[in-house]
C-alpha cells in the first residue's frame, strides 16, 4: 500500500427504490438478511465503516427526501476490500435476488470516491457525490467501481452540478 493509498479510505453509497414497504412479505427475506449481511461486512477485510441508526442498519435514513429510496453507504480500505465483499457470501447472494426487492432505476445509484482515512461521510456528501457523478461522468471526485480513480484523485475537481438536476432518482 503506497502513502496517498494509506491516507485515503474507498466510500461508497448504493441507494436504491423499494418495490414494496420493508414490511412487507414481498421484503421479509431482504430485511431478514440485513443484521446477517451488516455481520459479514464489519467482519470483512479491509472493511471501515458503515452508516447505520439506531436500527442497527441504515433502512429508516432519509435520502433525497424520499421514502421509497434507501442507502447502504461504507468505507473501504480500498476498492479490492469492497469488491471482495461485494460478490462473495451472503451479499452475492442478496445481489442476486435485488431484482426482487428494487425498482430497476435508469439514474445512477451507486457512487465512490476517496475521503482521508479517518472522515465519516454524511448522506449529504453521498448526495452530492451522486449528483456530480449523473451530471458529470465518472471523475476522481465522483466514480464507479467500472471507471475509477486513484486515491490521489480524492481531492474536489473543478465540476460543478447542475442546479436543474434536482433530486429525482
């Protein structure tokens, strides 16, 4: 691990829109696998960090002030960390089954970027990461596991995020 790799930890935010209530039958084995999943992630090499309320996950933590929207956000040593974890397990398994429990939504809903080791990102940074990313493309401030950036690039670039894009996931 170099210097800048050290200083630096992978977030990531995933949102997604429900199909139906957590409560529902239609979510019982998604919000079933929670505690279990959340388990294996604090347990995981190379794992940081994860958002999470009192529920112990981070299901009733409003994003973009929608209620049919939820977000799984981390931090990762690195991208080989949340990968690793990512498509192995309990998680594969449940990434398997997204269909099931998500609407299929045409907007980007997963970002990553670098924040210093150490810093705990908020929803509102998540946010704005996602929006820059919409508006913009993949960028070292903003990226996806597919087109990424090394941790040098952590620092903010000089692309703004349009105001007519507003919050409509």
């Amino acid at each position: 691990m170099t210097t800048s790799e050290a200083a630096y930890q992978l977030a990531q935010a995933n949102i997604g829109r429900l199909k139906a209530p957590l409560d529902s039958p239609q979510l019982k084995d998604f919000v079933d696998s929670l505690d279990p999943v959340n388990a294996d992630a604090d347990a995981a090499e190379g794992f940081v960090w994860r958002l999470e309320s009192d529920s112990g996950n981070a299901t009733d933590v409003a994003v973009f002030g929608d209620e049919w929207l939820i977000i799984n956000m981390s931090v990762w040593q690195d991208a080989d960390a949340l990968t690793a974890f990512m498509y192995e397990g309990r998680h594969r398994e449940m990434l398997a089954r997204r269909r099931e429990w998500f609407e299929r939504v045409r907007d980007m809903m997963v970002v990553m970027w670098w924040v210093p080791a150490g810093h705990r990102p908020t929803v509102a940074e998540a946010e704005q990461r996602l929006l820059h990313l919409r508006a913009n493309g993949p960028t070292p401030y903003a990226f996806t596991l597919r087109t990424s950036f090394p941790a040098q690039g952590a620092e903010p670039v000089p692309l703004a995020v349009p105001d007519d894009l507003g919050c409509s996931v």
